[in-house]
C-alpha cells in the first residue's frame, strides 16, 4: 500500500516523482547552455606582443545627481600594444572596473576581431577592447628576412 505524501513528508525533504524530473531537466538546459557557449566561442590568432606605453587624458567632465550636483572628471586611458609588425593603440577605458592589470614592457598575447582587441592580462584573462588606432611598424631596410 503506498504511502500517501503529506506536507510533512514534502517538508521533510522527500520529492515527489514530477519535482524530480524538474531538477533533472534543468539540469540538462544549463548543461546545453554551458556546452554551447563553449562550443560557439571563437578561436583567436594570438600574436606574441607586449604593451609599450599606457596614456591617459582628461576628456572633460560629467555631472551627475547624487543627493546633490556632483561634477566627476572623465579620464580616457590608452595601452599602446606592439607586435611584430604593427602598433595597436586599445582604448579607451573610462572606469576604473575596465583597467587592464598588465605589465608595461613583458611579453602577452593579442587577437585582433574586426574593430575589437583581445589582450590577455598578467592573470591569463581574455579582455575585450576597442581597437582606436593601428600603426604599421616601418621595416628597416638591410635587416634580414
């Protein structure tokens, strides 16, 4: 004779048959989520560079209503990356959330995506910037091949 579930086996922790399937079902939709995004992630061509320079300018002022007029100053910051045969300028960065923790002069990697920049920071993470300018590094003449 089956045992009639009352609000205190449910209470109890005990699950019924459909709230069982529920759990496994979602489990399932996050694990195709998860092995989806995976899978449409693009592969970079990475290219050896390291960051030669890091600007900032004042680009002007925000005022913004917080208990009060309050004026912020925007500072725009710019990392000059080199590879070996062009100068990427990334930028610009306007928050301190979005500042890259790279090391100037040591070696990282870049991926170029249409008008984005990949750079990999000094903890191995893929940030995403805005590519802002790119310069062809002029080939000196004599040098071997």
């Amino acid at each position: 004779m089956p045992i009639p579930l009352t609000a205190t086996l449910v209470s109890a922790g005990f699950r019924t048959m459909a709230e069982k399937v529920g759990v496994v079902r979602s489990a399932v939709l996050i694990f195709a989520i998860l092995y989806s995004s995976a899978a449409l992630a693009k592969d970079y061509q990475w290219k050896d560079a390291k960051v030669i320079d890091i600007t900032s300018e004042r680009g002007g002022a925000v005022i913004t209503p917080i208990a009060a007029i309050v004026g912020v100053s925007i500072t725009k910051t710019f990392y000059w990356i080199q590879t070996d045969d062009t100068i990427y300028v990334f930028g610009p960065v306007l928050t301190k959330r979005g500042l890259l923790n790279v090391t100037m002069y040591e070696p990282t990697k870049v991926a170029i995506d249409g008008n984005n920049g990949h750079i990999l920071d000094d903890y191995g993470q893929d940030r995403k910037l805005p590519v802002n300018e790119k310069v062809t590094r002029p080939k000196l003449e004599g040098a071997a091949p």
